[in-house]
C-alpha cells in the first residue's frame, strides 16, 4: 500500500529498455546526441510548436529554478500560490538561480489561483518605489500541489491578468501529464495557446528514472537558458540518457498512457476514502492525488498494517484522541494496483 508519492514509483519498462538501448557504444556529448535531436522534434510536435526551444534537466528544482531565472530580474517578485512547490520545498534554488527575487506567496483555496486574487496581488506590489522589490512573474502549478488541475480556460484567465501586467508566465509542470489527461486536452491548449510562456515538462514522477524538460515558448530565451544550465552545473555531459528518457516518454503516448493509470487509481481511492462515514476529503481529486481526513485510529490501523503516506501539511502531534481527524496526503502512481486500493479500503473498513 504505497501512496507516499509517485516520486516513490520505479520506472516503467520503456524507460528503462531506452536507458539500456543508447547505452551501447559512443555518442556525442552535452546534448549534441541524436536522440536530443530527436526529442526536441517529439516536444514540438506534442505540443504542436514548432518554433519552440527544449533543454533537459534531471531535476525538477533544476527545470523550475532555471525557468524562472531566466525571466525574472534578480529585484522581481514571483507570484505563486502559497503552496507551490518553488516556495515551499525547493531550499531558496529559484531565489539562488536568479541571484535574488522575492516570492510572493498568495492564498486561494484548492491549491488554484484565481484571476482577482492574482490581481490583488499584483497590484499590491509598488512600483517605481526603490524600496520596494519589483513586479517580476507569476508562476502556477498543474497539477496543483492540493491535487486539482487548472482547466485551459482557467489558465488562460490567469495569464490574462499577467499580460495586463506585462509579466511572463511559468508552468510548473511536475505532474503536467495528469493535468492534461485530466484536464482531456491538448498539450498545447494547456500551455502556449493558453498564454504559458515556459513550462517545466515533468517526466520523472510519471514513469521516467530522471528527466524534466524546460520548453521555451519563446526561443529569444534559449542562448541565456544554456548558459544558466551551464552555470548552474545542471548540463550532462552523459546527455544520452536524458535523451533516451525522454525520447521513449514522448514516444506513442506513454506518458499519456502512464499518466491516465495514476489518475483512474485515484479517483478509485478517493470514491472509496468519500464513502467512508468517519472519512472527507479535503480537495476535490482531479488527477493523481487524494487529500482526505482520516481519524487517527484508522492511521494508526492503516501504518501498522503496512501503509506508506505522509500526513498534510505536517506530522501531528504523536497523542491525541482516536477519533480526532488528522488530514494525510495519498499519491497514485503509474504502477499503482488495484490490489493496493483494495487493501487499504479493506483496512479503513474493518471494524474494531
């Protein structure tokens, strides 16, 4: 019963049979290897953009700190939602790469922002005031960090308000692929169209062993993107095998497919948790996770039996009573099973 995180997850067959593949023999360095040549075709053509420019990473905090270096002046101020991830688990990386910034964490309910919050926030930086930082970006996740999925309509309500603003907007893309399935749209509709300008293109959570793709709409960025990875220390000299990942995710779908097998996962485990009568779910689950109230025996039931999940936002107090409701985050992956949902639902179920 494994809902940690899908971080927690192997990688999937492909992945790994592509790792294996470009192993044998030699091949250029630094991403002048033939399956970056082909990746780069694979990322344009999924998201119908032809002119766009594509770099791999093997991080996450690497893709989403180099992004937002790249359009943020080190006085500028990164609206995000309170609990994206830039702010609130990447150790100061996005404020290190640009060499200052300032985070501007803003609260809405649902892990989602909504265009007259953004506003407001905006609006209340000063500008022209030496003193104060400066108006820089805005950055949004999809898949927000509460499970919810930001529709293309609501993204491009978002970046609307940035545009009024003449801000840049950044996507952080670490569980993109559930978005989009969930969302059942094009890759494009959720990014460029909708007024993205970079995304952070996630592929490790969903199947691959370590890769992230930064893919700049706008490629007057993409000579400072290289020298910023260069820099910072995140350019593979062994490029191949970020290629391969990423070449056999794009390839057929899989990422597709490795994403819509987290989602259906949970949505099963969420029906199952809603139907408990001591149980509620904290946030509607619209891709991969599954944010719930549980009573603190069930937890205690659940760990004992062999139950892997962290509580949200922080661990409890170790004493309290059996029947106070303490909130716990659960994360489907691509190789999440049945028998797992079945498991944990059979614990929750079985009666003192």
């Amino acid at each position: 019963m494994e809902f940690a995180s899908d971080n927690a997850s192997g990688a999937a067959p492909e992945i790994l049979a592509a790792v294996t593949a470009v192993n044998a023999g030699a091949a250029p360095s630094y991403g002048a290897d033939a399956s970056m040549a082909r990746v780069r075709a694979l990322v344009r053509e999924t998201f119908a953009a032809p002119e766009a420019e594509v770099y791999l990473v093997a991080t996450g905090t690497a893709a989403n700190s180099l992004s937002l270096a790249c359009h943020c002046p080190p006085w500028g101020a990164i609206y995000a939602h309170a609990s994206a991830h830039v702010d609130t688990d990447e150790c100061g990386a996005p404020e290190f790469y640009i060499g200052g910034g300032k985070i501007v964490r803003i609260a809405a309910p649902d892990g989602k922002l909504t265009p007259g919050i953004l506003k407001a926030a905006i609006e209340a930086t000063p500008q022209g005031f030496v003193h104060s930082h400066q108006r820089g970006m805005v950055t949004i996740t999809n898949t927000t960090e509460a499970g919810t999925v930001y529709s293309p309509a609501e993204v491009a309500a978002l970046t609307a308000i940035a545009r009024d603003h003449a801000l840049p907007v950044h996507m952080d893309g670490a569980r993109f692929a559930n978005a989009v399935v969930a969302a059942d749209c094009s890759p494009a509709e959720m990014t460029w169209k909708a007024g993205i300008d970079v995304l952070s293109f996630g592929g490790t959570k969903n199947g691959c062993m370590g890769v992230e793709a930064v893919v700049l709409f706008d490629p007057a960025k993409a000579w400072e993107f290289e020298l910023r990875r260069k820099r910072g220390g995140h350019l593979f000299s062994k490029h191949r095998f970020l290629s391969a990942q990423m070449e056999a995710y794009l390839t057929g779908d899989l990422w597709r497919r490795l994403a819509a097998r987290a989602n259906t996962m949970a949505e099963r485990l969420a029906a199952g948790i809603a139907a408990i009568p001591e149980a509620s779910l904290l946030h509607p689950c619209e891709a991969n996770m599954v944010f719930a109230y549980l009573p603190r025996r069930l937890h205690r039931r659940l760990m004992e039996r062999g139950a892997h999940y962290y509580f949200w936002p922080v661990d409890p107090p170790a004493e309290g009573p059996d029947d106070e409701p303490l909130a716990a985050r659960f994360v489907c992956s691509w190789e999440t099973r049945d028998a797992e949902i079945d498991d944990f639902l059979a614990v929750i179920r079985d009666r003192d």
